[in-house]
C-alpha cells in the first residue's frame, strides 16, 4: 500500500510540474502582448519589470522541472507563485484598465 502512495505522490508531483511550464509561458505572454501603459495605470510594476518577474519564472520552472521533488524545489515554487500572482492579480487589473472584462 506505502509502495501505491509513493508512485501516487510521484506522479502527482509530475502532473504539476508539467502544468507549471504552461502557466508561466501563458503570463509572460500575455505580459508580452499587453500596452506598457496599462501596467502603470493599474497602479502595477511596469511591463519591463513583469517580464522579467515572468520570463525568469519560465525559465525557472523549465530547469527546475521535477517540481516539490527536485533539488531546486524553492525556486521551483518561488517561480509558480510569481506566475500565479500575475495571472491572479495584474493580468484582471490590467485587463480591466484596457476596457475588457469578464466575458461570461
């Protein structure tokens, strides 16, 4: 049974790690393909400096791929949360400040 829930949790691990690398590459794109003056008038760091924040998270997540598991696993999760903290929070203040919104 402990056998089961090692490959359980092995697998789960990969699953997110593989999910990251995506996550990452779909906010700095969209960083990329945002107006430089929409960041600043979301009251956001600019767009030079959430491309880096996003771009380094990229790479991070790729050379880190194992995900928690790996040796690297703190920058691994240091580079999802500044993922996750562009799609969460800019990406809505600055989609908002362009006129767009939720499209239900």
């Amino acid at each position: 049974m402990y056998e089961f829930l090692d490959v359980l949790d092995n697998y789960i691990l990969w699953g997110i790690g593989l999910l990251a690398i995506p996550v990452g590459g779909f906010a700095f794109v969209h960083a990329l393909m945002q107006r430089a003056d929409a960041f600043t008038a979301a009251d956001k760091l600019t767009k030079p400096a959430w491309l880096g924040i996003t771009g380094a998270s990229v790479l991070i997540l790729v050379v880190f791929y194992g995900g928690l598991g790996s040796s690297g696993s703190l920058f691994w999760l240091a580079a999802l949360v500044a993922s996750l903290v562009y799609i969460v929070d800019v990406r809505p203040a600055i989609v908002g400040v362009q006129g767009g919104g939720p499209h239900w």
